[in-house]
C-alpha cells in the first residue's frame, strides 16, 4: 500500500506540475513568436499524464506495455504538448504545418500501423522540438530535456518492462517533470534577457 502511495503521487504531480506551469504561463511570454501556444502545451502534456493515470487504473496501477484507448490519448496528448510548444518559437508557416502534420500521423499511426511506429514519430516530434528550442533559445540548461525527457525516462521503461519491477515505475513521471520544468525555466530565461537588453 506505501509503496503504490508513492506511485500515484508520482502520476499525480506529473499533471498537476504541467497544469499549474500552464496556467502562470498565460500572457507571460508575449515576447515568443507564438506565446499564446505555449500554455496549451503545458495544459496538454498535463492531461497526457492524466490519461496516463486512467489507462493505470485498468491494469491496478501495474505497468503493462499494451495498447489501449487511455493509453493512445496519453502519447496523443504528448505528441500535441511538444508540437505545440514546437511550433510556438517558429515563424515560417511551412515549418509550422510540417510539424502539425508529423503530429498528426503520430495521433493516427497508433491504430492504423501500430504503436512502435507512432512512438517513431513521436521520437521525431521530440527531436524537432530539440532543434527548434535550441535555435531559438540557444541555452545549455535545454540539455536536461533530452537527458531527463527522453533518456531517462525512456530508461526507465525499458528497465520496467524487462523486469517487471514496478521500482522503476516511480521514476518515469517525476523524470518527465524535470524536462517541462526546463522548458519553463528556459522560456523564463529568455524573458529575463529581453528585459535586461531593454534596460
């Protein structure tokens, strides 16, 4: 029982924290291309999360890798999170639907091809993002995001899946928490130089 305590805690800060940086993100990052996105990103990886923690119900909170509404709505939801905050530092249109459509075929793929092809197009939605933020940020603490966003968390599941030990299904959500901060923090480090080269 204390030990599936810690797992739902760790599911439940995974949406309230992405939730909540939503919501202090309205209107705070005007100097963004498209700063009105960038809340709705976070809104939406808090309710991946969410999704997440209902498909978790099914299975008695044991981790099984299966394919399942609950579970396409979790990599739908992350898909949309990272393609929106992708999208919100671009200016070229062609970019932009480029990463919508690739978006778009990760949502699909899942039922029409199959999840492993849908976690391939995910994986390049992550590295668009990567590229996107790094170019327009061009900041080192960006770095924690593939480590802990993508390595780790990544680790972590194969680590689950392999030995059935649902230990490591502790780590998977706080690991993934640490990377949206980053993207908050980032994104709170661009404003701050905006208003010092003003000064």
């Amino acid at each position: 029982m204390f030990f599936y305590s810690f797992i739902l805690i760790a599911h439940l800060q995974a949406v309230i924290l992405p939730i909540f940086i939503g919501f202090i993100s309205l209107n705070r990052f005007k100097h963004i291309n498209n700063s009105s996105l960038i809340p709705f990103g976070f809104f939406s990886l808090g309710i991946a999360s969410l999704f997440e923690m209902f498909d978790h119900t099914q299975t008695e909170w044991i981790y099984i890798n299966h394919s399942s509404i609950f579970n396409w709505l979790f990599y739908s939801f992350l898909s949309l999170g990272l393609t929106l905050l992708s999208i919100s530092v671009i200016k070229n249109k062609n970019q932009t639907y480029i990463n919508l459509i690739i978006c778009f075929l990760a949502i699909i793929s899942y039922w029409l091809i199959g999840k492993p092809i849908a976690l391939g197009f995910q994986v390049l939605v992550s590295i668009i993002l990567i590229i996107n933020w790094q170019k327009k940020f061009k900041n080192w603490l960006f770095i924690a995001y593939p480590i802990f966003g993508i390595f780790l968390t990544t680790f972590f599941g194969i680590k689950l899946s392999l030995t059935d030990n649902q230990f490591w299904h502790i780590f998977i959500g706080p690991s993934g928490s640490i990377s949206v901060l980053t993207f908050y923090i980032v994104l709170c480090s661009s404003r701050n130089k905006l208003k010092r080269s003003k000064l």
